[in-house]
C-alpha cells in the first residue's frame, strides 16, 4: 500500500523503520513536527522522524497546521491508500479524515479506550495500573474515539519509568500495525468500536504534575516520579530552590519521619511521606548534573530537621 506517515518522537520510530523495510508498502511522504531549538545554543534540531524519514530519501512536510490549502493539497495529491499516526502532535482536521481509501490508522500506547489523549503511559504509570498495551484505531473526529483493529498488552513492571515502557510499547506495536495493514489490505480486520462508559484520559503532562508532595503515600510518590521520568520530570524543593528527583524505593512500612523529612546516613538518603518512606534515587540540584543521593547528601549536608518541599516551592513552572 502506499502509506502517508505522521509522526514526530522517538516513540514513531520503529513503526517508521518497519513501514520503510516493509516491500508489500511504500511510505510516499512523511509529516513530522518543525525543527525545533535545544540546547544551550539553542540550535535548530529535526524531529527523530524527520531525521529518519530524510535519511531513508523520503519526502518531509513540517506543517504548522493540516488546515492550510497547500497542505491539505499535498496531502491529497500523494494519493495515499492509508495514512498511519504515531505520536504526531496534529489533529487532523475532518476534511482529511476520508482523503486516504482506508483512512488515518493511528497507533496509541494504551487499551483503548483506557487514556485517551497526549500521556497515555505516563498517566497509567501514575495511577497504579499494572497492565497496558497498544491499540491500532481508526480516526474519526472525537480525540482516540474511533472504532479499534487489534490491541497487544503489555504488562507494567514494578520499576518502569514512562520512557522504558513507552519504548517496549513503541518496539510491540510496530508489528502490530503491519498486521493491521495486512488486514486492511485482504479486509480481514473488523474494527470494534469502544465503549465510551469505560473511558478514562490522559491530559498532556506539565511540569506541574512532576512537582512532588510529600503528603501523598511512598506508593503513590513512586509511581508518580516513574510516570514523569524522562519528561517533565520530578521534583522538589531543597532550601528553596529546586531539586530534581529521579526514580525512588518506596518503603511503606510506618516511619517516625514527618512528610517530607529527610534522613541521610552515609550509604542512602530516605525522606518521609504521609504514609512511610522513600528512598532517593538520583537528584540533581538546580543548575548541576545528576547524581547519587548519598553523595549529594554529603556534599550538601542537610541540617537535622529539615525538610523537603518546605517553605516556598518552586513557582517557576
């Protein structure tokens, strides 16, 4: 099949990879996310799939919007038997929808319709789910809405950060889509539409979300740090002023230690919680580089009595 690819992270990378090494498809042209400026020169940088899509000689088109004629014309003149979507960051708007023979297939890490939206993995992570998987569905106008091909699952180990699941779940659904494609092709697939009353969704992550509350229980703090690793990430605040938590240990057992109090000894750094401890991980204070807690610990020597979070978080989000 001719194939129209959208997408722009890491995350698209293997379902791009196996579309390209596929010989049954051709992927006619790629729509990615601008170059964007990172780093402390702020340079321009290509999306992972632009970078990928240019290596492989395919045609890229980084529109601000599908809504322009000129894109809408490009789109329509590649004459696309079906357009795939893995985390592109667009909506695409109604009047495309039908433009391909079997439309826009998008590949979402999740069990649809479990999260819907932008976070699927990191918001599972945070709620304490213990299994997730991979949906291929049809797009239609509502966000995640439409009608679903197959589904894998994948289960949630007790240790995943959203970047390693989001990565085994990127490397699992790319075979999944092909199959789906397979289908599409010989009209053995049925999509099944979803249960809206058992819907639940996933809102883009800000760096709110990774401002840590000591309140919360050791459980709930480890599985929100997880569902936040890599992006946006953790974090405190250590005598004011911010400090960046990496994966922790939780330790639920009863604690003498007030929320958010902090006990280093020379081998680790625990920090109460409303309900038992955690154990720190990796910190990183502001404007230095990551490092074990215990050696941060050494150099920044804690008074006794203090407390993590306390005092004026940081408002800068």
């Amino acid at each position: 099949m001719r194939v129209l690819f959208a997408g722009t992270p890491e995350t698209a990378l293997p379902a791009l990879r196996a579309l390209i090494a596929a010989p049954e498809h051709e992927v006619v042209g790629v729509l990615t996310r601008a170059d964007a400026r990172r780093g402390r020169g702020r340079t321009l940088h290509p999306s992972p799939v632009a970078a990928a899509a240019r290596a492989a000689g395919l045609e890229v088109h980084t529109p601000a919007t599908l809504r322009d004629e000129d894109t809408q014309a490009w789109v329509r003149g590649l004459h696309a038997d079906v357009a795939v979507v893995v985390a592109y960051g667009r909506l695409v708007p109604t009047e495309l929808l039908d433009v391909p023979a079997h439309g826009w297939i998008n590949l979402h890490f999740s069990l649809l319709p479990a999260w819907r939206g932008a976070a699927p993995v990191q918001r599972a992570l945070i709620a304490g789910d213990t299994v997730t998987g991979a949906s291929v569905f049809r797009l239609e106008e509502g966000l995640d809405t439409g009608p679903v091909y197959a589904r894998i699952t994948e289960p949630i180990r007790p240790d995943d950060t959203a970047g390693e699941l989001l990565a085994r779940l990127a490397d699992a659904g790319a075979p999944l889509l092909l199959d789906v494609l397979s289908g599409l092709q010989s009209a053995a697939v049925v999509p099944q539409a979803q249960d809206a009353a058992r819907a639940t969704h996933a809102p883009v992550l800000t760096p709110a979300d990774g401002r840590i509350d000591f309140r919360d229980s050791a459980v709930d703090i480890d599985r929100r740090i997880r569902g936040v690793t890599p992006a946006p990430g953790a974090h405190t605040t250590y005598q004011g002023t911010r400090l960046r938590l990496g994966p922790v240990t939780p330790l639920p057992e009863v604690t003498d230690l007030a929320p958010g109090a902090l006990h280093a000894t020379k081998h680790e750094v625990r920090v109460g919680t409303g309900r038992g401890a955690v154990r720190l991980g990796r910190v990183a204070p502001a404007g230095k580089h990551w490092m074990d807690a215990d050696a941060w610990a050494r150099g920044a020597r804690p008074a006794a009595g203090t407390v993590l979070g306390q005092a004026a978080e940081d408002t800068n989000e």
